[in-house]
C-alpha cells in the first residue's frame, strides 16, 4: 500500500500553485476514497494500543486536508468523511509531529462549550 504522502494510484493531485483543492468526482473521487478507507482500515487499533483511556469521546479519523504554518502557530485542518475541523497548535508541536497534508490523523474534541444557535426561519 502506498504512503500517505504517495499519491495513490489512479487519483490526481491538487496543484500546489493553486493554492486550493476542489471536490474530486468521478474515478479520481472513488479512488480517493477507497485510499482513505484503506488508510483508516491500516491504523486500525494502533492508536488504542498506545492509549489505554480517553476521556474524549468524540474522536474523527481522517485525512489532514491543509497545513499553514506562521512562526509561532499552526491551523490544520482534517476532513473525516463530510466533517471540517481546523485546530490551532503551536509551530512547534506541528512540526514535531511532521503534520503535512495527505497523513492520517484522528481529531479529537473535548468541548467546554457548546454553542447552539436557532437559524432564522422564513
């Protein structure tokens, strides 16, 4: 199987220079996902066997979409099936973890706060 920063067969890459990565549809699109599932299948119990407990329950395995690095802080996002989530973290703890775009990675919140708001209707 082929790493995750190895495109996987069959599929297209996002030009850098565009600078965005738009839906991918058709065979690229299947392929892609069958690459993502594959990828979530592989990791399979290898992060439970390194934590024992986890007080957060809401954990979302999937791809790391995006990296922006500044000098002090970091923004990644993950997208888990039709799930965006974006995190803040130091430059530092990013690249010690050598979070780029293509890995797998699992987010997991732990909300204080919940915010709930009422959409206008009509």
């Amino acid at each position: 199987m082929p790493r995750p920063t190895e495109p996987h067969p069959g599929t297209r890459q996002a030009s850098a220079a565009s600078g965005s990565v738009g839906p991918v549809s058709g065979e690229a699109g299947a392929a892609l996902a069958r690459f993502a599932q594959e990828l979530a299948e592989s990791a399979g119990s290898a992060d439970n066997r390194v934590v024992v407990a986890h007080s957060a329950r809401n954990r979302f395995r999937g791809l790391i979409s995006k990296v922006t690095r500044d000098t002090v802080m970091a923004q990644v996002e993950i997208q888990a099936g039709p799930h965006r989530f974006v995190s803040l973290l130091s430059r530092d703890a990013t690249d010690e973890l050598g979070l780029e775009p293509g890995m797998l990675a699992v987010a997991t919140i732990k909300a204080t706060n919940v915010s709930v708001d009422i959409p206008h209707s009509g």
